[in-house]
C-alpha cells in the first residue's frame, strides 16, 4: 500500500499474486522495499526477463532434482504444475 501510486493501475491480479508470491514485505521513501523472501526461477522465460521483474533466475539445466532428493531436507515435487506444497516443520 506504500506504493499505491506506482502500481495502482496494475491488473490487480497482479498485485494479488506479487502477494501471493512474496509475502507481507515493508517499504518507505528512505531504504525502499524490503522483501522477506526472495524468489528463483529456473525456467525457460530469459534470465533478463527475471531480473526485470526482479526475480532470481536460474539455468534449469543446471538443476539435478535426482541429487536433491537425496537430501532428506529438500522436497522435490516432480512436475507439479500450479501444485503448491506448505511444509508442517514442527510436529502438530
């Protein structure tokens, strides 16, 4: 809301999803947006197209899933699509 101004004309489904995407991040005039997490992409979209959107980006070639498996602290969801995952990192 800090910056309705600069957005407001945006889809607001837009909006909506930079949200969804990034969480409740802070913003003011003096240090500018601070984002409590930062988004990689590994996809086939260019790696400027990223950053332009100020995303990170990652060459998926590069990505081994079969190695992260292996790490009994990696999720590793095999052609999820829009499937999303929240992880329960404490026992209920």
């Amino acid at each position: 809301m800090a910056q309705w101004q600069r957005f407001r004309s945006r889809p607001w489904n837009d909006l909506a999803h930079s949200t969804h995407v990034r969480g409740a991040g802070t913003h003011d005039a003096r240090d500018g947006e601070r984002l409590r997490v930062s988004v990689t992409l590994a996809t086939a979209m260019s790696e400027s197209v990223a950053r332009s959107v100020n995303l990170g980006y990652r060459d998926p070639a590069e990505i081994d899933p079969d190695e992260w498996a292996r790490d009994d602290g990696t999720l590793v969801v095999r052609d999820a699509g829009e499937e999303l995952h929240r992880l329960r990192l404490t026992p209920s």
